[in-house]
C-alpha cells in the first residue's frame, strides 16, 4: 500500500467510525466533493493543510506525544547517518521500524521527515517504482519543507537521477547543491556522487578533484568505510590516465582495508581485478597474476578475471597454462560479449593465428564496441589494432586508429 492509499484508509475508517456523509466532510473542510472522494480512495496526493482540516473535522489526532515523536526522529535520524556510513545492515533494521509505524508517521508531523527518510532507503537500495511515487507526492509540498529537509530531498531526488543513468541532470541538481551552500552533513556525498558521474562521463580529471574532496572530508570524520569506497574509485581513475605506480599504491591501501571492514566477496573480487588490471597496464603481468591469485568465489567473479589471467598468462608466455586455463573457461558461462572476444582474441594469438583470422575478429570487435563499449575497452581494443598493423607493417591502417583512439 502506498502513502496516498494509506491516508485515505486512514480518512474512511474514521468517516465511518463518525457515521459521517463524504459531503458533509467535503464542505467542512472547504473542499469539493469529488476531491474529498479522490483523497479517500487513494487516488491523490492532498495538500497537507487539506489533510489537516480533514484530521480537525474527524478527529484524527497528529501523533503529537512527544517522547515517541524524539525516539522516531532520532531514528531518521540515524537511518540518514547509516546511509551516509554505509552500514547496510542498520539501515534495513531502521527502515523496518519505520514501515511498522507508517499509520503513525503519516499522521504526525514528522511526515515530510518520515517521507524523505523513505526515498533516501528507496533511492540508495535501487527501487526505481518506489521512488517515482513519493517523489510525486513531496514535488508538490517542496515550499513548506525546512532548509535541510529540502537540501536531504534533492540530495536522493539527484541520487534516483544517477541510478537511472540520467547523469547530467543528476549532476546539475548535486552542483546546485554544493552552491547553494548544504549542511555538512551531506556535503561529503554529494563530492561522492559526483566522482562517480563525472567517472561514468569520462571526466576523468574532475571525477578524481571530486572523489578527493570527499577523501578529505570524509577522513575528517573517520568514515572507514566511505575512505575504502573513494580510494578504491581514485585507484581506477589513476589506472585510467596512465599513473599506475600511484594507483598501485591506493590499490594496497584498499586491500588492506578489507581485512578490517566486512567487505563482500563480490566486492573483494572488483577491487583484486582492478588492481590486476593496473598491474596489466604497467606491465607487470606477475603481479597481475599475484593479485587474481586472491579473487574467490569464481561463480559470482566479474567476469573481467578471465581475461586478466588469459592476457597475463599470454604475455609470460607461459602457453600451456593458458591453453587449459581457456578450455577450462570455455565451460563456464561468460555473458559479456565484449569479455568473450577478448578471450577469443587471446586464444587466436595463443595459438599463432592466422593474420587475416586476426583482422578479422579484432574489426569485428570494433564493430561492436563502438555502439557499445565503454572507455576502457574502447582503448583496449583501439591499442590491439594498432599493435596488430604495426606488427604486419600496415603503418596507414595504424596511423587510422591511432586517430580513432585519440578521439575516442
């Protein structure tokens, strides 16, 4: 059931209760009859000082007793701080308290509080559907929100944006923010969502100033976990411009990390591969390997660990290894497209291809990631072509994508 919905039961079982006509309600509270029946039955949003009168006219009593009232604030409260920790445990715990007490929370002033609370959950556990309906209904009431609720509002509104890969916007709303001058609290978040958008636009450079304002501030608090989440973004930004003995460095820092925060299988494999795949790019393909050699778990592993091992493998020349390593993958499932024609490649120059053979499937790769890929494969791939012409004295069709990549 939705807050509308549940406003509206709220309304007709008192009315009921009352013995009282719809219209008789309707006119006491300065309203129309049809706008009164939409409310009742969930079918709109009412302004807050209808719903007022309406609870005056019934009765209703704001949940106004104030020693629950500080125990449900100091719960938002801590919903907000446990977000902003990372502790997703203690946020569903306290998001499930506050699901228990809706009616009550709906009925009390602590609605737009409760209601902000409830998209900061929605918007950072990725329910989409969720979002869309409260962000419809406290659109409409944004005026009679405090300085800070409507500063944590934009915040998850900006957050939603993210998730639905709506950058741009996202990132004006968040910019806004910084401008217009937000509590401290939320200031270290919003410098984190930025690095991750600016990441994904491929504003490398202002991804890793923003990523280090948040470093900044959030050491200033001792969020341990949030430290982890940024260093662990800044490594792969450095990997990316080519500052791999520096983001080797962040890389270590992280992985000690995980032997002291409660880090994930999944997201230990990440940071392992990355790492690797820094190590790659200096490479150091020894190295690369020590650090795959920590990656657990190989069903829920990215899939970029087959590549890392094939293509570090390869380059140590260790030939057998990599041809039982490749039969072996061949039986798992790899569904990244782009992940299994890189795998493929290796094995064509693993086995000493043909040259044409190799053409071939590397422009077929092109193909397709120039509609799909991203920045890193893109030069991944743009660097193969270029080392293959190279190779077989095509210098005019090097020199081409040499060009390619530099645009890209």
């Amino acid at each position: 059931m939705n807050n509308k919905e549940l406003i509206g039961l709220i309304i007709r079982n008192k009315r009921n209760d009352l013995d009282l006509k719809s219209l008789y309600v309707a006119k006491k509270a300065n309203i129309s009859a049809p706008y009164f029946s939409h409310i009742e039955n969930g079918h709109v949003h009412a302004d807050p000082l209808v719903l007022s009168a309406i609870y005056d006219i019934l009765q209703i009593e704001f949940n106004n007793d104030e020693k629950w009232l500080n125990k449900k604030i100091k719960e938002i409260k801590m919903l907000h701080q446990s977000i902003y920790d990372y502790d997703i445990e203690h946020r569903n715990k306290l998001y499930e308290k506050m699901i228990h007490d809706e009616e009550k929370l709906v009925s009390s002033i602590l609605i737009l509080d409760y209601l902000i609370a409830k998209l900061a959950y929605n918007s950072t556990s990725y329910k989409s559907d969720e979002c869309k309906k409260i962000i419809n209904f406290l659109d409409c009431v944004q005026d009679r929100m405090t300085a800070e609720q409507q500063n944590f509002y934009i915040y998850y509104v900006a957050v939603y944006y993210k998730n639905e890969n709506q950058l741009t916007k996202s990132k004006i709303m968040l910019y806004d923010l910084l401008q217009k001058g937000s509590q401290e609290t939320i200031i270290p978040m919003i410098y984190y969502q930025l690095g991750q958008i600016e990441t994904r636009l491929n504003n490398l450079s202002q991804s890793y100033f923003c990523n280090k304002q948040a470093l900044t501030l959030f050491e200033n608090t001792g969020n341990i976990r949030r430290i982890f989440q940024v260093l662990s973004a800044m490594a792969s930004i450095q990997t990316y411009e080519k500052n791999y003995k520096e983001a080797d460095k962040k890389f270590q820092e992280v992985i000690k990390m995980t032997k002291i925060l409660a880090v994930s299988s999944l997201e230990k494999n990440i940071i392992y591969c990355n790492a690797s795949w820094n190590a790659i790019c200096s490479k150091d393909y020894r190295k690369a390997l020590k650090y795959l050699e920590h990656v657990t778990e190989l069903n829920n592993n990215p899939s970029e660990y087959y590549f890392n091992k094939a293509w570090s493998l390869y380059h140590l020349k260790r030939n057998q290894e990599l041809d039982e390593f490749l039969k072996d993958v061949s039986k798992q499932q790899v569904n990244d497209k782009y992940i299994w024609d890189c795998l493929t490649f290796v094995k064509l120059l693993n086995s000493k291809g043909n040259n044409k053979v190799i053409e071939d499937h590397l422009l077929q790769m092109e193909n397709y990631i120039s509609v799909e890929g991203d920045y890193e494969a893109k030069a991944f791939l743009y660097t193969q072509l270029i080392s293959f012409y190279k190779r077989t004295r095509q210098y005019k069709k090097a020199l081409h994508f040499a060009e390619n990549y530099i645009n890209s």
